[in-house]
C-alpha cells in the first residue's frame, strides 16, 4: 500500500487510474464518505499500488513544478521527452499540470514524442489563457458551492472570466455565449467528450430539465481532466444529459 499526498486539482477519479485501482478501493481504505470530496494536503492510502509510482525511479530525478511550467518545456530543460515523463508519473492529462506537483523525470528521449491535443494561447505571466481560466474557475466553484449548485452558474464564469481577464461578461446561461468577447473567445466545433479533455474552455446550453434550467439555460468552464467542469461549483461527472442547444467557446 503507497502513502499518497493530495495535490491541488487531484481527484479520487484520477489517482485509481494513476494507481490502477478503483475509487471504491481507496475511499474504503480512507474511510472517505463522499469520493467528490478531497483536500489537498490530505494523505492517502492507495491499496494495491506499488510504492514505485511516487518514487523517482533510478536513473531518473525529481523536479518541483513552478507556476508557468508546461510538460513540453520541463522535458525540454532536461532533455527528454513529454511522453517519457508522462509514463513515468502516470499522468493522465499532460495539459494539466499543477505548481506543487513533483515529478520523476526520467533519462533520455524516452522513445516517441508526445505533442497536447491543444495549445492554449499564452500570456505575459507564462500560463496559457485556457490554464489560467480552468485555474480560476476551480477557485470560484470552490469558493460558491463546492461540488452542490447554488443555481448561479453564470455568475461563476462570469466571475472566472473577471479574474482572468479582467473583462465582465454578464448574461445567463444561454445568454453568455452571445456575450463573450470575441476578440478574446471564438466558437469551436467539438464533441463534449473533446471539450472536456481541455482546460479553460466555455460551455454553454440553450436549456436544461431543471425548472430554472428551461429558462435560463447552464454554463460551465472545463477543468481538462476529461470528465468535469465548474461554474458555480464542480460537477465532477458532466454530462449532455437532459441538456440541448451546447456550445463551445475557446480563448484565443
């Protein structure tokens, strides 16, 4: 059993696949009562996972991500390559890295080269706008809802968009997509299941079947980690379910 120290943007979800086991496996070993729920700082039991995944292996070396870093310049730095850091770290979305995160960096090419489906635009302070936006949108559905709606998604991009942007974007759900700036967003052509593999990007739908939802539609911001998305709080598992009139908006 591996000892695991949560690391900001974790999730239950994402660990089981690094560790290959299940989140069952590791909520049971914790005593964790609601999966959607981990803190970073706390310590984990990973059942049935080898020690060696956490630990640097021989020949290789440890580095500290810093605010800014992306895995295709850290492979540069030491001359390697992004698909040999993502084996080795057992990274399951190479788009989506955290300051903090501690990484085996291992010797060598490392075999192919692995290029991000998506290169975000970048700004002056060295993260992509698409990062920083995810970024932002994690604090403010945090700092709202925690992972239970308030019903006030717009308000929570809205408010992702103020802190990344500086700009203010009003509207409701179904109303933001006309709202957006477009020297700042463009409309881009892809499935839920492609937008959600990429951090930053607005999500709109026309309606939804809650009662609120018909009128005024939802919005969200992905997180890139392929399956979740924020607003004015996490969904962890976001779905078409229900939804009509979906929409994609990318920063540029």
């Amino acid at each position: 059993m591996t000892t695991y120290t949560v690391q900001r943007g974790d999730t239950l979800w994402a660990l089981a696949r690094r560790y290959n086991t299940s989140i069952a496996a590791i909520a049971s070993a914790n005593g964790i009562a609601n999966p959607n729920l981990i803190i970073t700082g706390q310590s984990l039991q990973i059942p049935g996972a080898s020690s060696a995944t956490s630990t640097p292996a021989s020949g290789s070396r440890s580095y500290t991500v810093a605010r800014g870093d992306t895995l295709s310049a850290i492979a540069s730095r030491f001359g390697t390559s992004v698909s040999a850091i993502v084996r080795a770290n057992g990274i399951t979305n190479p788009n989506l890295i955290y300051p903090g995160q501690v990484f085996a960096i291992p010797s060598g090419s490392g075999g192919d080269s692995f290029t991000p489906p998506v290169s975000g635009p970048s700004n002056t302070g060295g993260i992509n706008r698409s990062q920083a936006l995810a970024n932002a949108a994690r604090n403010t559905a945090m700092s709202m809802g925690g992972y239970n709606s308030q019903g006030l998604c717009a308000t929570g991009v809205s408010r992702s968009i103020l802190a990344t942007y500086g700009i203010c974007v009003w509207g409701n759900g179904n109303q933001i997509d006309d709202n957006l700036p477009r020297d700042k967003f463009k409309q881009v052509n892809l499935s839920l299941e492609e937008a959600l593999k990429i951090p930053g990007l607005v999500l709109t739908w026309e309606s939804t079947s809650s009662s609120l939802g018909r009128i005024y539609g939802h919005t969200a911001i992905t997180l890139g980690d392929g399956h979740s998305s924020a607003s004015d709080f996490i969904e962890n598992y976001t779905t078409n379910n229900g939804r009509t009139g979906f929409k994609v908006f990318m920063p540029i």
